[in-house]
C-alpha cells in the first residue's frame, strides 16, 4: 500500500512539473510586433496621405528594432520620412527611401530601460498616390531586440496594410451623363487652366473651363452650381468652347456642359471643383504639461480648424531650424525632436487644402541637467604620454561626453558612462602631441536630456626635452646663422668700397702728378716767351729810343710774370701738400 502511495505521489509531482514547463511558460512568453497605421483606406490618385510604423512590446522591454518596407512603385511613391514623436532616441541607420526600388528602411535604438508598451512609434511615412489600383504595404523583413543584454529577437509579428487608389485624376471629369439619342453629340471632356484637379482645393475665386466643340455643334449649354448631375439650362446658340466665371464664393462646384447638333441634345459632362480663399478659422497651441523641465521633448495640442477645405498639414520651426512639414495623425499631439537646454520659440503654421495658413506660436523652455565635475586632470603632460581624467556626475549609468580641444583646432568629443556612483573616467585613446589643451564634460541621459557643459581645464602637453634643446638649438642658429651671414656681408661690401676708392684715389693722384708736370711745363714755356719779348725790346732800346708806351709795356711784362710765377708755385705747393697729405 505505501508503495502505491509513493507512485501515486511520484506521478502527481511529474504531473505539476510538466504543467509548470508547458503551462506557465507559453503564458509568460515576451513577444514583440511591427504594424501599420492606418492599415488601409482609399485615396485619389495624385493625393497624399501618412501611414505610421508602430512597434508593440507589451511585456518585455525593447531597446532596438529595424524593419524593411515594401511597397508597389507603381503605385506609390514616398514623399518624406518623420522622425517626430519616435520612441528611438538614437538611430544605427537614418531612415531612408528609394521610389526606384520601393523600399523604406529603418533602425532605431532606446537607450535604457527600453520600451514598453502597444503602441511606440517608429517613424512615419507620407506617400503621394501614382496611379489607380491596390496598394499593399508590407514588412519584407524586421526585428526587435530584448533589453536583456543579449539583444534577444522577440518579434514574433510583422503586420501589413492595404490601400484603394481611386481613378479620378486631374483634368477628368467628375461624371457624365449619357445621350438620349442616337445620333446626338458626346459629352465633351472639360479641362480647366485654373483649377485642373477636381480632388484639390484652390485658392482662386476666378475659374475658366475649355471644351472641344464637334463641327456639326450648333448650340451649346451651360450651367455652374452646386448639384453634381444638374442638366445645364443656359443656352448659346453659337456654340463657344471656353468660358470664365468670376468672383465664386467658397465651396464644392459642379461645370455641366451639354452640346447640341441637328438630332438633338446629347450627353453632359459634370466637372467638380472646389474653392477655398480664407485662411483656417482657428489656431490654438497648448503645451503638455511636463513634470520634468529637463525632458528634452516637449508636447504641444494642436487645435485647428477649417470650415471649407480642412486642415492638410502644419508647418513647425524651432528657433532658427529650418521649417519642417507635420502631419497630424488624428492625436493632435505635436512632439519636438529631441532639443538641447534653453528657451525656445516654437511658430507654426496650420496650412489647409487650398494652400492658406493660419500661424501661431508658443513659448516652452528645456531644462539642463546637471552639469558633470571634472574633478582629477593633469595641469602637464610629457608628448606622448596617455591622458586619463576622472569626473563626478549625480546620474549613475549615464553617458558622459568628453570634450577636448587642441588650440584653435575643432574640438574632439568622445563618449563615456558614469558607474552606479556617478564616477567616471576617460583614458585617451591616442597619445596627445605638444600644445595646450582645453577639456570638459557634458551628461546625455537615456532620454536625450543634456546638462550644461561642465567647467573648463587646461592641459599643458610639452614636448621630451631632446626636442626641446633641439627646438632651442634651432631657434638659436637660425638667428645667429643669419646675424654672422650680415656681417660677412657688411666686411665685404667695406673692403669692396675700400678698395675701390683706393684705386680711384690712386688713379686721381696719377692724375694730380700729371697735370703739375703739365703745368709746370706750360708755365715754363709761357715764361720763357716773355722773356724773350722783353728782351726784344731791350735789344731795341739800344738801337734807337724806346717809346713811353714800349717802356711801360716792358715794366707791365715783367711784373705780369713775377705775379703769374708766384701764384703758380703756390698752387702746386698746395697740391703736393694735399698728395701727401692723402698718402
């Protein structure tokens, strides 16, 4: 008996066993999906319309997911990719597109802890309708990592989507109605210069329509109004073929258009078009309330109507950004993307169908976090040798940027993440060169939040000594190099010019010793000329009585040469004494 006990008592705890394995784990099994939304509707051809990627992970965290998205090229074509309201704060690949190849691509990263929930958008894709038909929208291939620190794959689900694209396209018309008789002319196709597109709306009051009027036509009616299949009354008996209407009110219109030829009236043709001038009636912003100034995302309601057209989309800037088209997709919750500390404007416009807007704007403000501390450096470090700095920050597991500047260079950053005390450390990965160093820290948390930069450090990084001496040596010949060049060239240049004058001072004295000789020379023949004069007249003065005029000149001859004789040798004493003076 005991021992059938103990089966009995075996088989029931096997039986709680398997129970618990197969039982309790499909239960608790994670699992996570990618889906449309919406998933389907029908639109005109040349219209656009938004379609939204979500991911739902209900019961596990999920900290990254990529997907590949198909659609007909055909058919469609994607206008832009949104990033706003996107549970990713860091994307391993920017959403791209290719019309070509009709595909969508993404991959996104949540920094931790992850995502949670149903309903966490990716991005959101705006197609523009090509042409009539089905238009499925398919997953080609995805994933959705686990917060587990392994990078599970718990996407279990991929979902599709499927849109109606209509036929009415631009210059078409609306309907037509056909002929009674046989016989009777067609209904002509209406075109319209100002408003082409029946399924758009203009801002244009003034509207002019063309038909082609058959040669056996003898008559044409028409009619504008607000009623789609109205059979056209007003009668021209020449039949026009083009015709303006001016000053038209807001709203949907109908062009009808019926031609008449010797069997009778035929079809009418039905062309819609639609006018819408004024602006939105209305523009609200409102900011969602956050507990958290530091959340680096502020929400905004927007609350905007259109009596006539409706609103198409918003035009959103922040600060100085460029403009950036948004979408409302029924939430009318606008998200900022992830921005930086400080204050912010944000204008935006409400644009309806017909192109007219209405602007408003909101004030809102993101605080920083915390700064970091940057609190053991080296104030100097030898070229070559590794930088390491530490730091303090209040937010343990957070990523910390360092920032470091050589001179005027553009500074580097690199990324690091505090431990659970909210220490940590940067060891450079490259050795630092010479120069001075400028370094300092910033906290980005999971959520993209930023604290204001940190106080500055200076870093001196000299260079080994050898270089130094050698930089010194250098610096100390290439001035001393040029200094003994100048001097070499300055001796020159005083024995070039001293040489120079030497020879010519010779030459002028070759010259000096020549013109006296000369001189010399001249004076004695001029002298012994006189002489000889005179003593012409003497000898005459025996032979017969001179005159007083021969006397006097014999007493002017003499006196004449004794003054020329001593002016003479004065001058050439005085160029000797010069000559010698000069040696």
């Amino acid at each position: 008996m005991e021992e059938t006990f103990k089966k009995i008592k075996s088989l029931l705890v096997g039986g709680v066993l398997l129970f618990v394995i197969f039982g309790i784990l499909p239960i608790t099994a994670q699992a996570a999906s990618l889906y449309f939304s919406p998933s389907s509707g029908t639109h005109a051809v040349g219209t656009s319309f938004m379609v939204s990627v979500y991911v739902s992970s209900a019961d596990q965290a999920m900290n990254a997911a990529s997907g590949v998205i198909s659609f007909p090229a055909d058919k469609l074509s994607v206008e832009a990719l949104s990033k706003s309201g996107s549970v990713f704060s860091l994307w391993v690949q920017e959403p791209s597109f290719s019309n070509s190849a009709g595909t969508v691509n993404f991959e996104g990263i949540v920094l931790n802890p992850g995502f949670t929930g149903v309903s966490g958008k990716a991005i959101s894709i705006t197609f523009k309708t090509k042409a009539a038909g089905s238009a499925p929208i398919t997953f080609s291939s995805g994933s959705a990592l686990a917060n587990d620190g392994k990078g599970t794959n718990i996407l279990t689900g991929l979902g599709d989507a499927n849109f109606s694209i209509g036929v009415v396209g631009p210059g078409a018309p609306e309907i037509v109605t056909p002929a009674e008789v046989a016989g009777t002319p067609e209904a002509p196709a209406i075109s319209s210069p100002t408003h082409p597109d029946p399924n758009k709306w203009y801002a244009v009051k003034e509207a002019k329509f063309i038909w082609d009027v058959p040669k056996d036509a003898t008559a044409v009616r028409l009619l504008v109004g607000r009623i789609p299949q109205a059979i056209p009354t007003v009668t021209y008996t020449t039949p026009i073929t083009s015709k303006e209407i001016t000053d038209l009110a807001e709203g949907t219109y109908y062009f009808h258009v019926r031609l008449r030829n010797a069997e009778g009236w035929g079809g009418v043709s039905h062309f819609r078009f639609q006018i819408d001038t004024e602006k939105p009636t209305r523009f609200e912003i409102s900011e969602v309330e956050r507990k958290d100034l530091t959340d680096p995302r502020a929400k905004f309601i927007f609350d905007a109507s259109d009596k006539t057209s409706g609103i198409d989309h918003y035009e959103v800037q922040i600060g100085n950004e460029s403009p950036q088209v948004w979408r409302d997709d029924g939430s009318h919750r606008y998200e900022t993307p992830a921005l930086g500390p400080g204050s912010y404007t944000l204008i935006a416009k409400a644009i309806d169908k017909a192109g007219n807007s209405l602007a408003n704007s909101a004030e809102f403000v993101i605080q920083a976090l915390e700064p970091p501390t940057i609190t053991d450096y080296p104030r100097e470090l030898a070229s070559g040798e590794i930088l390491s700095i530490k730091g303090k920050t209040k937010y343990p597991d957070t990523q910390v940027n360092i920032f470091l500047r050589h001179e005027k260079d553009e500074a580097k950053s690199y990324s690091v993440k505090s431990d659970k005390g909210g220490r940590f450390v940067f060891v450079a990965e490259d050795r630092l060169s010479s120069g001075i160093y400028t370094a300092w820290a910033e906290v980005v948390d999971e959520r993209g939040a930023r604290s204001e930069p940190s106080g500055k450090v200076t870093i001196a990084v000299e260079r080994p000594a050898f270089l130094r001496v050698g930089s010194w040596a250098v610096g100390f010949l290439s001035v001393v190099v040029p200094l003994i060049a100048l001097v070499l060239l300055l001796v020159y240049l005083s024995w070039h010019w001293w040489h120079k004058f030497a020879t010519m001072r010779k030459r002028v004295k070759k010259e000096i010793r020549e013109a006296e000789h000369a001189l010399h020379k001249a004076f004695d023949l001029l002298k012994e000329a006189i002489r000889e004069q005179v003593k012409m007249l003497e000898k005459t003065k025996t032979k017969r009585q001179l005159t007083e005029e021969e006397e006097k000149i014999i007493k002017q001859l003499k006196k004449d040469l004794d003054d020329a004789e001593k002016f003479v040798r004065k001058e050439i004493e005085d160029i000797e004494k010069e000559v010698l003076r000069t040696k």
